[in-house]
C-alpha cells in the first residue's frame, strides 16, 4: 500500500491531458487522473469519522519528545535509536537531505548491523528522485536497498528488536516496490508490495499499539474498495473506505514517522470523494508544517489548482522554483496551470521549457501534447499537428494525441 501512495503521486503526470477537448472536460480529466480509477463509487454508506484528537506531543518525557518515548515503549526498543530515527525523519520532511543523510550516517558507529543507516540513505535517494520522477541516484539507491535489506533480513535473525526491524524491512520493501513501479514493471511490484505488508502484519503482531503501521491498513481498506467497487471482473471486497479513513486519520494524529504520510494520503482520499475543500486542508498541513518539501508543495499547488484558486497555485509553484531550481516537474504544472487561464504565452513558455530537460520518454511525450494541446486552444493548428506527431513518435499508444492529430488533420485539410 506504500506503493500506491506513490502511485498515486504519480498518476497526475503519467494520465496526464488522456482526452479533454474543452475547459469543462479539462478539469473533469484533471481531477479524475490523481484518482485510481476514472469511475467513482457510491457514495461511502457510513459516516465518516472525525479526525481523532491529537495526543499532546509537544512537550517531552525526560529529554526525548513524548512520540518517541511512546513509540519505542511500544516496540520495546532503546530509546535513544528510535529519536535518532526520528530527527533524521523529520530533516528528511523538512528536505534537509544533508542533515538527514548524516543522521542516518551515525547509525554505523552507534548501531552497528541494524540496516538503519542504508535505510536512511534509501529514503534520501528516493525523495531526491521522486521530486522529478527521473532515475538520476538509481546506482546509489540499488546500492543502498541490497545493503539496508542484507542487514535487515540478518538482524531478524538476533532476537530483540523484531517489531522495529519488521516495521523497517516492511517500509524497505514498500519503497522497492514504488521504485520497481515506476519502471513499468508492476507485476515484480505487487509482488514486493505484499511482501511489504507481511512485514508491516508481523510488526503489528508484535507492537499493536504501534501506531505508524496502521497506515498500510488504511491505504488498503481504502483504496482496494475503491478499486473493486468500480470493477466488474475483481470479485468484491465491500465497501471499507470509512474504516480506511479513520486508520489513516489516526496515524495522522498519533504517528510517530509517518503523521505526515498519513496527511499526504489523506489529500489523495478527499480527491477521490470530490471533498476539495478538505484535500486543500490536509495540503495544507504539511505545507505549513514542512515549507521546503518540493513533493508536498507539488501537491498543494495542484489542490490549490483543483478548488480554481489559480493564484495561490501559481504561487506554490513558484516558490518550489526558488526551493528547487532544478525541477523540471513545476514546469508541467505551470504550463497546466496557464493553460486553464488561457495564459497561452506563459503556458508556452513553461511547456517549452520543461522540454529543455533530460525527461524519459514517455514524460517527453506528454509534454508534446501538452505543447500541442496549447498550440490548439489557439489555433495554430499546424503547429499542432506537428507537436501531437512528435508525441506520437515518442508514445505510439497516447490516446489524447492520436485524437487531438486526428483533430488537427481534418482542420488542416479543411483549411484551419
């Protein structure tokens, strides 16, 4: 279920632009593609809960924060590792990758065998790579996960430790499977996501009032029901999307690493009910609590841009141009963005300049027919044949492009 946290992060991209024609189909298309599915179940039969009240972790107990202490009484484990852990974690939401790398880094000298510290520098080489989607540290990733899973898989072998160690393996090969996704092979990643939630159900065996590893119940519960409830051929799983919430809300409140996951995921669940307003709100959260995340600070521009606050999107994604001068996904968005104003001249400007960097294929082949679609909206058709082409010969099977150049041809035959 990590890995479809990840997938959907990466559907606004990878669905991006399928089959609008007008403004009103644009915006139908632009929200159902941050979705799993294009259909939408019935309405959830339950209520909803509220999201429960957060424990008071402001404060500590003795010299750690109160989470740690509580997450490490849970799962029997020192607490002086789980706070270590826990600040390179939180430099990690905060995109202090250098902080967070030498965090995890000291736990060779402090914690010899334990994997965390190859652990660590996986979710530093994936955060770097997810903020473009690109594969630019997939050596020193492949590195790091066959070092981090090695130790891991040893230390099981040690009594003591075992829930942590399970929740860490499970959370490793949650991250595996979002990489192996993103590479097109989803069978090899459904494999590793169930191998994933073993561990996560092993850890849970272990420490049940450990509160972070209720998350992958949640995703699960939610999102399998959405999934089913709109297939015909899946046999049926019924409808646990309030239960989902709930687990998901509760990590949000109590979690001691994965709080802000648990928000992130949140912002995609309220998009898939058609609730803007409260995936704005749990945008928000992390927005105001980690400024600097490019990751989350994408998804508050795109929120911002569901609820046709057009202003306060621009904004974001500007400042994740200051954050990140290098990321080349922002340029996307903008172009997007411009497109639904009919800022044509900076839509093009943005679109041309997402073109400039080393994109793989299929991402240079939507930004084509981004590129065309732009050139349509004011009809410079010519132009715009020549871009779907070029999305085309890129991506034989984009649907959006081959209908927008069957569009285009017949305007051009006809005259434009």
């Amino acid at each position: 279920m990590i890995a479809l946290l990840a997938n959907l992060l990466l559907l606004p991209l990878a669905r991006a632009d399928d089959t609008a024609d007008t403004d009103q189909q644009q915006e139908q298309t632009d929200i159902q593609r941050d979705t799993v599915t294009g259909k939408k179940p019935p309405p959830i039969s339950r209520p909803i809960p509220d999201a429960p009240t957060a424990q008071p972790d402001a404060g500590s107990i003795g010299m750690y924060p109160a989470t740690v202490v509580r997450s490490a009484k849970a799962l029997n484990v020192d607490v002086a590792m789980l706070n270590q852990a826990y600040v390179g974690v939180q430099a990690l939401y905060a995109r202090d990758y250098k902080k967070a790398k030498s965090t995890f880094d000291g736990f060779d000298a402090k914690y010899p065998g334990t994997g965390i510290a190859a652990m660590g520098s996986v979710l530093v080489w994936q955060a770097l790579m997810l903020e473009n989607f690109d594969f630019k540290y997939e050596s020193q990733y492949q590195v790091s996960y066959r070092l981090a899973r090695q130790q891991l898989e040893q230390s099981l072998q040690v009594p003591g430790n075992e829930a942590w160690e399970q929740f860490l393996l499970g959370g490793l090969l949650g991250i595996d499977a979002i990489a192996t996704m993103r590479k097109g092979d989803f069978g090899k990643a459904l494999n590793r996501g169930y191998e994933a939630m073993k561990s996560i159900d092993r850890c849970k065996e272990l420490a049940p009032d450990f509160v972070d590893a209720r998350l992958g119940d949640g995703l699960y519960q939610y999102w399998r029901s959405v999934v089913t409830l709109n297939s015909k051929v899946l046999p049926s799983f019924g409808d646990h999307r309030a239960q989902g919430i709930a687990a998901m809300q509760d990590v949000e409140a109590s979690g001691t690493f994965l709080g802000p996951a648990a928000t992130l995921s949140l912002v995609f669940t309220w998009l898939e009910e058609v609730e803007y307003k409260k995936a704005l709100a749990s945008a928000l959260v992390n927005y105001r609590a980690y400024p600097s995340n490019v990751i989350n600070d994408l998804v508050v521009g795109r929120t911002y841009y569901y609820v046709r606050d057009y202003a306060n999107s621009e904004r974001v994604f500007h400042e994740v141009q200051q954050i990140a001068p290098d990321n080349n996904y922002v340029y996307y968005n903008l172009a997007a963005l411009y497109m639904r104003t009919k800022d044509y001249a900076h839509a093009q400007e943005a679109i041309d300049k997402y073109l400039t960097f080393d994109l793989a294929d299929d991402f240079r082949a939507l930004a084509w027919y981004k590129k065309g679609n732009i050139h349509y909206a004011q009809k410079q058709y010519t132009d715009a044949e020549a871009a779907y082409k070029q999305a085309l010969k890129l991506d034989g099977g984009l649907k959006g492009a081959k209908a927008g150049l069957e569009r285009v041809k017949k305007l051009n035959a006809a005259g434009g």
